[in-house]
C-alpha cells in the first residue's frame, strides 16, 4: 500500500486548486458589468446621508448630477433609480417580465399576511392569479356597470353635503377620503364605513377604521432600516415593526369580523348570488380548480388591497388635479362649461 502524501504536500496542492478555480471563474463568469453612474457609497449606511425627509426630492437632485438612470445603495442594497419617459417604458414595459419581482421588506411580511396579496406578493403563478381575479371577476367591465349606481349614490351624497355647508371652509383631502371609502366599503363588503350609523355593526368606528387605514399607509411607505441593513432588522431600532405588528392585528380583527358575517350569510342558502366583493372572493377561494391554492388568508390579503388600496390614492389624485385646476383658471372655467352642458343635456334627455 503506497504511503499517503504528507500533509504539506497535500495542503499545497488544494491551495493551487482552488487559485486555479478562482482564476477560471473570474475569467469565465467575472465579467464586469457596466453599471449606471452614481455615488460613491458609504460602508454599512451606503448613500443614506444623501437621503433627506423628502426622499423623493433627494432621489431627483441626485438624478440632476447622474442622470436619469442611476445606481445607488440602501445600506448594503444596491437600487436602480429611473426618473425619466424613456427609462420607466424600459423598466415597466420592455423588461417588465425580467423586473417583475417585489422585494422581500418588513411591511410586505407583517401587514399582508406574510406577501399574501397582490402588492407585495412575489412574481409567480400566486400573483398572476391574484392578477386574474381582479381582471375577470372583480373589475371587468359588467361588475363595475353593476356597482355604478354605488359610485353615483355617494357621489351625489358627497355633492349633497358640500351644497349645504356652502360658504363654509372645509379640508379637501378629507371630504375626497370620505367619498373613495364609503364608495369601496359599499362595494367590497357591503356597507358605508363612513357612517355613524354603521359602527354598532362593525369591531370599530368609522372614525377608528380609518385611523387604521392612515396608519397602514404610513408603516407601508415608511422606510425601514432593517430592509437595507438586514442584520439591524432584529433589534427593531425605529419600532416600525412593533407598529405593523400592532396595526395587522387591528387589520386581521376587522377582516374576519366581516368574513364571518358574509360566512353566515352565505351558509345554507343554495346558488348564492353574490352581493359584495367578498362574497365574489370567497366564492373564488371555494373553487377546487384554481391552479394555486388560495384560501382564506388570500381572500383577507387581497380584501385589504381593494380597501387600502382604492381609498388614499384617488383622494390624494382627486385633491391634486384639483389643486393643478386652482393654477389654471381658465383651464378650470373650461372644465365647468363641460359640466354646465352635460346637466343641460341630462335635463333635456
């Protein structure tokens, strides 16, 4: 039997392997990658002392000085940042597919039942599901012919209470908040959140629920420093992730209190006919043929987006088209004409 190699042998010639292996791997896969131009990062923080409170603002005096594609870091994440026409057609539309993916962050896991819903949910089968439902079953076009007289009701109702308080300042934010709610509460679960009225029927009042909205809003935009620097995530140093947790148990608590009563009221009644968008959901998560499983943290996820989602942003919207028509009174003028015909022409037809 021939004498095995002594050890110093045996370590020099694992150590010229693997230089030879690193070698070979620089030349076969290390080809340097022509980055967008950018700052230079710091250690640990990367290009954080560059954000201010306007992070927005920050990212377009930065786009100034490198352009309209740019490269900067979160902390240890690298982030691609485009700020014109051109470069959000190439991101949105031609490599759609190939930047599809969301990104794993802390308001992803806690407030949407762990990336369950369509926002945070990772590019697959799960969310072009999701996609489907939305696209067929929840806004195509006979389901939104449905719930017009919904949209008009409350609209005329929001028209109604300006009429009477005429002359008296009030907050424009709040009053286009109030309409977006009580128009999707009416259509995903069946009843007006905005109303007094309706609080004996709920786990909390209407001024409760959309005090949780607002807070779900913030905690979903806030920027978490444990998302970029992820060995920081675990000692919670902003107390953001104490906040998404508090506010997903007011979420979770509010949600099944709804998919209880829709439970009962669907229970035993053969080939119900559904009333709301829950109803639709739930219908959806009973269908054994779906090609993945969606169930009933799925139905609470994607209920959560159409309110959340659906509120906030057309209030905010409707207040800035409205604030721009301000600038431009002859724009504004113009914009009423077209108002003042189309009731002419509804009261003549």
């Amino acid at each position: 039997m021939d004498n095995p190699p002594p050890p110093a042998i045996t370590y020099t010639a694992a150590g010229i392997a693997t230089v030879v292996l690193i070698l070979l791997s620089r030349r076969l896969f290390g080809r340097k990658l022509k980055l967008p131009p950018g700052p230079k990062p710091w250690p640990i923080i990367g290009n954080f002392n560059l954000i201010g409170p306007l992070p927005h603002r920050s990212l377009h005096e930065l786009a100034k000085k490198y352009g309209p594609i740019m490269q900067i870091r979160f902390g240890s994440v690298p982030v691609v940042v485009g700020s014109s026409a051109e470069v959000a057609e190439a991101i949105l539309k031609t490599h759609d597919i190939s930047l599809a993916d969301r990104p794993k962050i802390a308001a992803g896991k806690y407030t949407t039942y762990n990336y369950s819903d369509i926002t945070w949910s990772q590019y697959g089968p799960y969310w072009s599901q999701l996609r489907k439902f939305c696209n067929m079953e929840i806004f195509s076009p006979k389901r939104l012919d449905f719930y017009q007289d919904v949209r008009v009701e409350e609209l005329h109702s929001l028209l109604k209470s300006l009429y009477k308080t005429s002359g008296t300042p009030f907050k424009t934010r709040e009053k286009f908040s109030d309409l977006s709610l009580s128009v999707i509460s009416r259509l995903v679960l069946g009843r007006n959140y905005t109303l007094e009225s309706e609080k004996s029927k709920g786990v909390y009042t209407p001024h409760e629920f959309k005090k949780i909205l607002d807070e779900l809003f913030v905690l979903n935009g806030v920027l978490e420093i444990g998302d970029w620097i992820p060995w920081l995530s675990y000692f919670d140093l902003q107390g953001n992730i104490k906040k998404m947790k508090a506010v997903a148990k007011k979420v979770d608590r509010f949600i099944e209190h709804e998919l209880e009563e829709h439970d009962a009221r669907r229970n035993g009644v053969k080939n119900y006919v559904a009333k709301d968008m829950m109803d639709i959901l739930l219908q959806l998560s009973d269908d054994p043929s779906l090609d993945v499983e969606f169930g009933r943290t799925g139905v609470k996820a994607l209920t959560l987006d159409l309110i959340a989602g659906g509120t906030e942003s057309t209030a905010v919207t409707a207040e800035w088209a409205l604030a721009e028509l301000l600038k431009k009174p002859e724009v504004f003028e113009k914009g009423n004409r077209r108002v003042r015909q189309s009731g002419r022409k509804r009261e003549m037809g």
